[in-house]
C-alpha cells in the first residue's frame, strides 16, 4: 500500500512501500505473460498523459497500462495547448485541476517541475520524468528486473555506468537500490560525476575496470547529449574505448552478471551492440516488459482508496 497522493520520487520511499510495488507488479506481469485480460479496476478514472519531452517506452507503457485497468486516457496536445501561447506551468496546473482529473503523468524537462504542479491539484501526480532529478518507475523497474533474474533485490554489487550527471535514472536508482541494501558503484569520466554524489553512499570510479570488479549488475546509462553544454569527452569513439562497455570490460563483473540499460541506446558508444542483444546477459528488453507492470502496479496502489472503486 502507498500511504501517499503522488509518486514524485523514490528518494522518500520506504522499504515497504518499494517491495508493495514491485510484489503486486510480479502478479500484473505474470498476468500479461499470461495474456489475463486485467479486471478494469479504474473504469471511470480520468488518466492524463502530459509529456513536455519525447518519449517512447515511458509514455507508452503507460498509456497500455491504464488501457489494461481501464482508466480514461487523456493524452495532452502539447504543441497545440495554451503553453504554445505563453501559459505558465502553474496556471496550466490550475485549468487542468479544475477539470477534476484523477492521475497526472507528467514528463517535463525541468526539475521540480512536477512537484509543483502536484503542490497545486488535487488529483494523484506521476512523476515520469523530471530533468535531472528523477524518474521513479524506471527505478522500480529495474529493482524488479534485477530480483525476477537474480532472485533477489539485497545484498547486491551493483555498478552503475556512463552519464551520471545528467541521469534522473541514476539518481533514481541510487536512491531506490540503496534502500534495498544494495552496494552501489558509479563509474564515469570525472566531468560526467556530479560533485557531492559520494554523500549519497555510493562509491565512486573513473575506471570502468575497476569499478566492475565483482559486480552482479552493470547498469549502462544513456549519453544526454541533450542536457549538455559544451565538450564532455573528445570523441564518441574514445568514450566507447574508457566508458562503453563490451566484453574486456565485463569479464571484470561475476560470471552472472547481468546488463541493463534504460534506453534508447547508442550502440557502439554507451554499449557494444553483441552484448546488449546477448540473452544470456542482457535484460534490456526484460526491462521494457516489467516496466508496463510496474506502472500498472503504479496506477493501482495510488488510486486504491478512490471513491470510484468503492462503488
């Protein structure tokens, strides 16, 4: 159960509430392995999507999961919405709670951004992705994926690779697998680790051959080339050879490990394509699979004591 109106984070999850998540995802994932068409438990619960940034996975996954409940999609025009004629962020917040929606899902590129819109409506708020600060369900996501291979989500060596600086998946993940009791690593070229990161328990690396020893997870990250100004690296081609990973690099990592990434990759820069295509290590597409049943998951504990399910 989440004692909460809004997922804007995993920073202040507790424990309990990730595990509720991701056990009650287990059964909505057996179900869609299954083909069980889902009870429409949200019939008559307005679900708005509003994704001020591109999205494939995220935004999608959504819209199937409130499909499988039930919900009423909303997917909100952006380009030909009042914020195209100069309406701020806060009086859109107050034309749409005046709508009485039931969910927001929001993906805006700055951070904070969400919180303030949830500090403003009524309705539950989603956080599907907020500049650099987090992206909660891709954490959960992961957290599931990891368990369902490995059997478990504690006690594990996780390494976490690439762009840290400009992840909300990163931070994410730090937060929500650390609460777990995982040992968690981040590696990268110094300009691409943010500063202060060791105070959030993670052991920091600028050598990915060392960072991976012993690991039973690598987790590669995206380049945000989006989110940066300025040179970061000197090549793409270089970046591959210190930072890509490809099989010299994983030999460091335990025999299992398993490799991650939360897409959409650049193959043959953040990771050699061989290895994220490999089935016996790589769960990216497993990732993709499990985050539809964890957003279902999502939409379910956030809207368990609706009046409309009560009826």
């Amino acid at each position: 159960m989440l004692n909460r109106k809004d997922l804007l984070g995993t920073a202040d999850l507790s424990k309990e509430e990730i595990l509720s998540i991701i056990d009650l995802a287990e059964r909505y994932s057996d179900d869609n392995n299954n083909h069980v068409n889902n009870t429409k438990i949200l019939t008559g619960i307005t679900q708005i999507n509003l994704f001020f940034e591109n999205s494939t996975r995220t935004q999608v996954s959504f819209e199937i999961a409130g499909t499988r409940l039930g919900t009423n999609i909303v997917n909100f025009p952006l380009k030909n919405s009042s914020q195209s004629k100069g309406e701020t962020l806060l009086d859109l917040a107050s034309t749409l709670n005046s709508m009485f929606p039931d969910i927001l899902i929001i993906r805006h590129p700055n951070s904070g951004a969400v919180q303030l819109i949830s500090e403003k409506v009524k309705c539950s708020v989603i956080n599907a992705g907020d500049g650099y600060h987090e992206h909660p369900t891709q954490a959960l996501l992961d957290a599931q994926t990891i368990r369902k291979r490995l059997g478990t989500i504690t006690g594990l060596k996780i390494a976490i690779c690439g762009d840290i600086a400009h992840s909300r998946v990163a931070r994410s993940n730090i937060f929500c697998l650390k609460t777990l009791g995982n040992q968690i690593t981040v590696i990268g070229p110094k300009n691409l680790i943010p500063k202060g990161v060791e105070t959030m328990g993670v052991k920091v690396s600028n050598n990915m051959f060392d960072g991976l020893q012993d690991v039973d997870v690598v987790m590669v990250l995206r380049l945000q080339k989006e989110r940066m100004s300025g040179s970061f690296f000197s090549s793409e081609r270089e970046y591959f050879h210190q930072y890509g990973l490809d099989e010299k690099k994983l030999k460091y990592a335990k025999p299992n490990a398993i490799i991650m990434h939360p897409g959409p990759m650049n193959r043959g820069i953040e990771i050699d394509g061989d290895l994220a295509d490999d089935i016996n290590r790589s769960v990216i597409t497993k990732q993709v699979e499990v985050g539809l049943a964890i957003r279902m998951a999502v939409l379910d504990l956030l809207t368990e004591n609706h009046p409309l399910r009560k009826k």
